[in-house]
C-alpha cells in the first residue's frame, strides 16, 4: 500500500516538474506541490480504519491474578470500553488506541474484598476511577498485514496507567482481523478486531503498597489480560467527519471514549 501511494505522489511531483517550464506560474507550481503532499498523506490515513467495541457487551473483560503463597485472587471487571485505530495492511504505521477499565466493576467474589480494593488504600477508584492502556505503536509483528480470519502475534507499546501512575510498558497481544459476514454478524455488524493481550505490573510501581496485614495474601507482581472484539461500525467511517452535535454520540475522536475527556484527548489522530 506505502509503495503504491510513493509511486503516486512521484508522478505526481513529475507533472509538477513538467509544468514547470512556462505554462503555469511559480506560485501556481507551489501550489500543485501541496496538493500533491495532501493527497499523498490522506490516502495513506484514510487506509487505516477505526474499532470501537461496544461498552454494554459483558464478552469484553480486563481480568488479573494475584497469585500469592496463602491466596488467589483472580479478578475481573466487564464493560471496558476500547477504541483502536489501524491500518490493516501495515499494522506498524502510526497506531493508536486506549482500553479503559472501570476500576469500580472489578469483581473477585467476596464483596467486602471488592470494597477494600476499590478504597483509598488501594486503587482509590473515587480519585482514579480507570486503569487505562493508551496504544502507541506496533513492533515485531509475525505479519504486519491483517488477512481476514488470522491470528498474528505481536508486541504493543503503549503508557499504562493505574493509581495515577503512568509507566511505558511492552504488552504481548494477539490480533484477528474479520471481514464482515454471514458469521460475524452473529457477533457484530461490521468488520471486526479481535485483541488479547497480556500484561505483568508490579503493584509498588503505582503506589499500592501491600498493608502488613494482607502480607502472604497478596502478590506484588499481578497478571493482567485483556480480551475484546471492536468493530468498525461503532466507530463510524470517518473519525475525523463532522459528527453528531451531542458530544455523547460524537465518534470523531475515535480515542475519547465517548466521554467527556473528549475535550483535549492527545489520543485522537484528528489533533495536531
């Protein structure tokens, strides 16, 4: 696709330079070398499409384990809302995404524990409501092209947040890509994105310390998987189109959430 669109953007600069021996001015030539440039970047954005995953589906889950010598925690909180962009035929160029997880649906089967993780000894979720993955890039993809109906394996980097800290972390993940069918309808219109993806925090880098009291009960280290399928049609065609007027159901940030963080959002490819 890059090949093609270099390709293009050389013939058209070769037109420039054959018109350049008198039959339009200099600044009518300055002019046609923009054009030029613009086509050749939009049309190497407009190849990337958007997933959004659909909010209410209880199937896209954030869990983690707490594996530690006197108890097992396993933990999990459904209704993560997640939107990534990517283009399909080279995953590598210019990625961008977030997953948030509301802190306040994480469940691991005693309540009272649920309300100690959620209090301000721990992840404090009236202050820090999400934990929250913001893609940055792609590397070492086993294919850099999503075909329909494969699996590839690759190494998302990206910022991690939790407690109020931000840390640069490498994520092993999973992707599949489904063209829309007879099949995936059952599941979702449109074409899907498929994400699993695995991560290893220790607990003292964000600020959660482990009270004596729970020592022996609690790990340091925590497991954390995410798991979704985004589809393009919740995204729209378009995330930089002019959207609906009710900033709830404004999908031109296809980082924001849908939330208020619209506004200001670093994520959203539509922003300088």
């Amino acid at each position: 696709m890059l090949k093609h669109e270099q390709k293009k953007f050389g013939g058209l600069m070769e037109e420039a330079k054959s018109v350049s021996s008198g039959k339009f001015s200099f600044s009518e030539i300055i002019k046609l070398f923009f054009i030029a440039v613009l086509t050749f970047v939009l049309e190497i954005n407009l190849s990337a499409q958007t997933f959004s995953v659909d909010s209410k589906d209880g199937r896209n889950q954030a869990s983690f384990i707490s594996d530690a010598p006197f108890e097992k925690i396993v933990g999990l909180s459904s209704g993560l809302d997640a939107t990534v962009m990517l283009n399909i035929n080279d995953i590598t160029q210019k990625p961008m995404g977030k997953v948030k997880v509301p802190i306040k649906n994480i469940k691991t089967g005693i309540f009272l524990r649920d309300e100690h993780l959620r209090s301000e000894m721990w992840l404090n979720d009236d202050k820090f409501p999400y934990a929250e993955f913001q893609l940055t890039g792609i590397k070492n993809p086993s294919s850099k092209k999503l075909n329909d109906g494969e699996k590839i394996n690759a190494t998302l980097t990206g910022k991690f947040s939790v407690h109020g800290v931000t840390k640069d972390v490498e994520v092993p993940a999973t992707l599949a890509y489904f063209k829309e069918s007879e099949r995936t309808k059952a599941k979702a219109p449109g074409n899907l994105l498929a994400a699993n993806a695995e991560l290893k925090i220790q607990l003292s880098d964000f600020g959660v310390q482990i009270p004596s009291m729970v020592v022996g009960r609690v790990n340091e280290d925590v497991f954390i998987t995410v798991s979704f399928v985004a589809s393009d049609a919740n995204a729209g065609d378009n995330p930089c189109a002019a959207c609906s007027q009710k900033k709830s159901e404004n999908k031109c940030n296809p980082c924001a959430m849908k939330k208020p963080e619209m506004k200001n959002n670093p994520c959203s490819p539509c922003t300088p």
